[in-house]
C-alpha cells in the first residue's frame, strides 16, 4: 500500500482528486483502507475500479474479463469457471463503465495531434431489431477514439460521433475519411465551428474552424459485389488531402482502410457484431459495456504490429512493440489488463460553493483613512 500515489475520493473534500498533498495516510493494511486528514474520510483501495467490493479473487476477474476482450464465449467461461452468467455480465458492465470512464478521461481530453482521421458504422443484431454502431479511428497511431450506438443510422448517430472526435482532438486542422452517407458532411460541418466573441448580448454566430478537410469513398454495388468506388473531395482540396495522408503515411488516396480493419478486430471480440452467427445483443447497456471494454483493451493492452518501431543496433530485441495509446503519446508503456482495471480516474478539482448574501464582519475590508 502506497498513500504517495492515492488520492481522496470524496467528492465534498477540499483535496479530492490531488495526488501528493500528504493528506492520505494507510487506515488499515488488513483491510487494505486508506484515510484522508483532511475530510477525515476513508476509503478502500479499490475504490473507483471494477474490483471494489469484489467477492472473489481479483486474479479470477482479471482472467474472465481478458478471455471476454478476446471473444471468448460466454457459455465456455461459465463451464470454465464455474460461475455463474450473470455474475460474467455484471463484470463486464463494471468494466464496460470504468472503460468507459478512462476513455472519456485520457482519450477524449483534447490532447492528441489526430492529424487523419477515418469513420464507420455498422449494424449488430439486436433481439427484437437491430443497432448501429458507428465508431472512429486516428489512423496514424491507430487510436480508437469512441464508438456510438444509435436504433437508426441518421444525423444524430453521426453527430454525436463527430462530437467524440473533437473532444479528443487538439486541433481542428484534420483530415477525415468516410464512406457515402450524406450525414458525415452536415454533422462534421457542424460540430467543427467556434463561438464568435464580439461582446454582444444574445446567442453568437458559429464560424467554421479553419484546416477541416473531408473526403468521402462513394461505392456503387451492382448485385452484392463493387462496381465502382469513387474518391470524393467535399472539404478543401485534393492537394491539401494528399500532403496530409503523405506526411501520416496512411495512403496515396482517400479511403477507410483502417477503420473496416478495426471494424473486423471488433467483429472477432464482440460476437453480436458478427455477419453470419447466431449470437444476439440483449440490450443496449450490454453492448455499449463490451465496446469500451475492448476499446480500451485495443488502445493499452495490445499491440499493434504495424506501430512497431525498430530498436537500435545490438540491442537484444530487434523491434519495440508499441500499443496505439503509446503511438498517440498517451502512455509510455504497455498496459496489462489488471493495470487498466486498477486506474483510478481522478474527481475534477474542487471549487468552492459561491456565497450567497452579505459576506462576514472579519472577511469585509478595513476602511481606509482619508487624507486631508
């Protein structure tokens, strides 16, 4: 137990979320609590992860939740492990929700040069109907950067995609690649513009924000197979799409090969994503929990064979494996999925309730003398 690298958890605590301020000392080892002296509070060590209150070992949790990522079924974990299927489901919502946090906490904070960026969507067999998933990808470090599931597979679906990407981005200056669906264009359109300040009262004009290009891939089908694809400039201009796909290495033309190849990885750990299978979604909840589980599975844990970087000469490996959250400058280290399900996400820094009415006698300012 280490309070070095704790912080308070309670969210009426003047230091919650600060690490390092010397208020958090061990409460009990046997318990495995610690004690914050400002609040007075205390906390168990696994508190805001999948592992707080955990009846079983965590080493079992780990296990079950790594062979989930993987697409391992449900049916041979419970024969595996004895457990029961509703015990798996609720490990997988908990760590859906945590992932879902720490994606929202490091992916979608603004500080990553997306520079190429590539959107899909695809439909899951739901019970009772259909979903459709859309989902978007930083192609030079191969970053998941979210996924959103919509009924129906319209403007909203797409823009609250779009919405994800310029959370994360740190520059609107990008370059997107998508298929043919008329949204892509008004939704991007819309949510890459900025507030025009003039200091007038009212609602301000949206401006568009400089350095947004926008290529689409049109794929005409003549009986289930492709007779003709089309590359199609619809934001800036061909050349300034060529010079960024040059300086990424992602291509000579406009295309979404990344993102159907992460649409496959998808499609192998998450069976209701599957074409020809009988496996079904049961709710939405669920679906949403095993997207960010394997999401961020895909941007810490594994590694990426294309990111690989070359060690220098004489050095007892001949490549240095890298994640796509290591390639976006997100982490300098490869992840284990214990390390993933143990990250504590911060509470946001606390700020004082603004005081209502007139302010005390001993805080009111001394009059001043008058010179004469």
């Amino acid at each position: 137990m280490d309070p070095r690298i704790q912080f308070c958890h309670n969210a009426a605590c003047p230091t919650r979320g600060q690490v390092g301020r010397g208020n958090i000392r061990v409460q009990s080892r046997q318990e495995r609590r610690y004690r914050c002296w400002t609040c007075q509070a205390t906390f168990a060590e696994t508190t805001g992860t999948p592992y707080y209150r955990l009846h079983r070992a965590a080493e079992v949790m780990t296990t079950v939740l790594t062979l989930l990522c993987h697409g391992c079924p449900l049916q041979a974990i419970v024969a595996a492990f004895g457990l029961d299927e509703r015990t798996v489901a609720a490990w997988q919502a908990k760590a859906g929700g945590h992932g879902r946090v720490v994606h929202e906490h490091l992916v979608l904070a603004g500080r990553i040069d997306l520079q190429h960026v590539q959107a899909d969507e695809l439909w899951v067999k739901r019970v009772g109907g259909r979903l459709w998933q859309a989902m978007a990808l930083a192609a030079p470090s191969r970053l998941w950067l979210g996924g959103m599931l919509s009924p129906s597979r319209d403007r909203t679906l797409i823009t609250n995609l779009a919405r994800q990407v310029r959370a994360a981005a740190s520059s609107p200056a990008i370059l997107v690649c998508v298929d043919g669906l008329a949204s892509y264009v008004t939704a991007f359109q819309r949510v890459f513009r900025r507030p025009e300040q003039t200091g007038r009262s009212g609602r301000p004009r949206l401006l568009a924000e400089g350095g947004l290009l926008l290529g689409q891939v049109v794929k005409r089908s003549v009986k289930r197979h492709v007779a003709d694809v089309e590359q199609r400039v619809v934001l800036g201009t061909a050349a300034a799409i060529a010079a960024v796909l040059a300086a990424t290495g992602t291509g000579t033309m406009i295309h979404t090969a990344y993102i159907e190849r992460l649409n496959a990885t998808f499609r192998a750990c998450l069976a209701p994503l599957g074409r020809r299978g009988r496996a079904l979604a049961r709710t939405e909840a669920a679906l949403t929990a095993g997207m960010y589980l394997v999401g961020c599975a895909y941007n810490f844990c594994w590694a990426h064979a294309s990111l690989r970087l070359a060690t220098r000469p004489g050095s007892r490996l001949r490549w240095r494996e890298r994640t796509p959250a290591m390639a976006a400058g997100l982490t300098d280290h490869r992840w284990t999925m214990d390390e993933l399900l143990h990250y504590q996400v911060p509470l946001p820094i606390w700020v004082p309730p603004k005081r209502r009415g007139r302010p005390p006698q001993h805080l009111k300012p001394e009059p001043q003398p008058v010179a004469v």
